[in-house]
C-alpha cells in the first residue's frame, strides 16, 4: 500500500470538502465568529489524527474479513512515526485476487458505512450543540468524502494508492463507479445536514 500525502491537490480538496462546508455547518448553528473559527481549527485537526489512522485500521480489518495471509502494514501514518515509542504494523494487503479487492476497497466501504452512521445520529440533529454537530459531521461524511476524493484523485492522477492497484487489477468501469456513487452520497448527505442545520434555540 502506497501513503497518499498532502499535495497542494489534496489541500484544496480539504478546504473545499472538510473547512469550508463545516464552516458554513457552524455558521447555520449560529456559531459566534470566534467559537466558529476555533471549532473549525480544532475539528480539522481532528480530521488530520483521525484520516489515516481510520484509513490504515480499515485495511486491517479487510485483512482479517478477507482471511489473507498476514504479512505487514503500517497503521500509523509514516509522518507520525517520530512521535511514537515504536512503529505499528499489522498484516498487509495480500492473498489472493478477491483478498486484495476486500483489503484494497475496505477503507471506502468503511466510509460509506460511516456515511450511513453520520444519516443515523443526524436524527438528533437538533440536540447537539453545534460543536459536536460539526464534530460528528466532520467523522462521517466529511473525513469519508476527503477519503475517498484525495485517494481517487491520487490513483487517477499520480497513478498511486490503493486506487492505482484498485484500477489496475480490477474492472475499472465498476471501480469508478463504485466510488462516484459513494462520493455523491456523501455529498448528498453533507448538503442535506448544512440544509437542515438551525439554531441552537430553534
């Protein structure tokens, strides 16, 4: 498994997927400018912890879904790496054709699950105040849609990531859709939640 990093890409795409639709979240809750900026600040870097961490842990999970062979796969992200006593690893991507499809395409599933999650708690949406609004937002449909986009994005235009080997060795045409079909859900569901966003004394 390749790393996709922060490029200057991936960066617009976070401003446009995480920050900006947060903000507007935060704003419709009538966030004062102060808490609103703060809370987008902490929340993005909640987002940054939590994405390739989510990420990685899910590859493991379809290693042990898919019962391939265990080889080895970092979970904490290689930028990381200094601030921990000693590296994680855990088993990695092999096995046979279908075992890499249900290792490689775990972390999109599981960002469509949390999608469904995120559609799930939003029935409350209401009772939360709007910093665990934001926050619960930002864990289901906003890291899911910065999954998926930066790590598209990363196999279709520098030919990297799980997305590279997803295309490579698998029906592309079912590949692409797959995961439009799962980017425009999240939107969908990121759209909706800004749309239905009040008030805390509404």
């Amino acid at each position: 498994m390749v790393e996709v990093g922060l490029t200057a890409s991936s960066l617009v795409a976070v401003l446009l997927l995480l920050v900006i639709p947060l903000a507007a979240y935060l704003r419709k809750r009538r966030q004062r400018p102060v808490y609103l900026v703060l809370s987008c600040l902490a929340i993005t870097a909640l987002w940054y912890v939590s994405q390739s961490t989510i990420h990685g842990a899910s590859h493991v999970l379809g290693n042990i879904v898919s019962g391939a062979p265990a080889t080895s796969l970092t979970v904490i992200p290689y930028s990381w790496e200094g601030f921990f006593a000693r590296s994680f690893t855990v088993p990695g991507i092999t096995g046979t054709h279908w075992q890499r499809l249900i290792q490689l395409a775990a972390p999109f599933l599981v960002d469509g699950l949390l999608m469904l999650l995120g559609s799930w708690l939003f029935h409350w949406r209401h009772k939360f105040p709007p910093s665990v609004g934001g926050l619960v937002l930002m864990l289901t449909y906003l890291r899911a849609l910065c999954d998926l986009v930066i790590n598209y994005m990363g196999g279709v235009l520098s030919n990297s990531g799980d997305f590279q080997q997803l295309l490579s060795g698998y029906p592309p045409v079912a590949i692409h859709v797959c995961t439009w079909v799962l980017i425009l859900l999240g939107l969908l569901g990121t759209w909706s939640e800004i749309g239905l966003a009040r008030p805390v004394d509404q």
